[in-house]
C-alpha cells in the first residue's frame, strides 16, 4: 500500500514539474532558439516564483523517489 502511495506521488510531482518547466520555457521562448542576450537580467514576480517552485518540486521529487527506492528494496 505504501509503495503504491509513493508511486503515484511521485507520478503527479513528475506532471507538476514538467508543467512548470514548460511554463518557464514558453516565457523565454525568445531565448531558447538562440536570440540570448549577454546582459545580466534579474528574475521578478512570477519568473522567479517559477524558478523556485521548480527547485521546491524537483527536491521534493529526489527525497520522495530516495523514500520509495529504500522501501522497494528494504
């Protein structure tokens, strides 16, 4: 039962970070295609709440997967 729950969690994390990691591409659609400007630009507002919500749900996906992996094998 448990391995099941840790499975599916780790299924929606997965959804989530994809979708916020196509959320910031789509932002910098300009850049991806090689327009890249060498000047210094700070994150602001919903940029920068996507930026750390990915590195929140990509930890948050590592210790979930370390926790599942252990009781798979324990």
């Amino acid at each position: 039962m448990g391995n099941t729950a840790f499975t599916v969690i780790l299924l929606l994390l997965s959804i989530v970070l994809v979708g916020v990691l196509l959320l910031q591409v789509r932002g910098n659609a300009g850049q991806v295609f090689g327009q890249a400007e060498s000047t210094f630009r700070s994150r602001r507002g919903v940029e920068r709440l996507l930026f750390r919500a990915t590195i929140v749900i990509a930890t948050i996906f590592v210790v979930v997967a370390i926790v599942n992996t252990r009781l798979t094998d324990g």
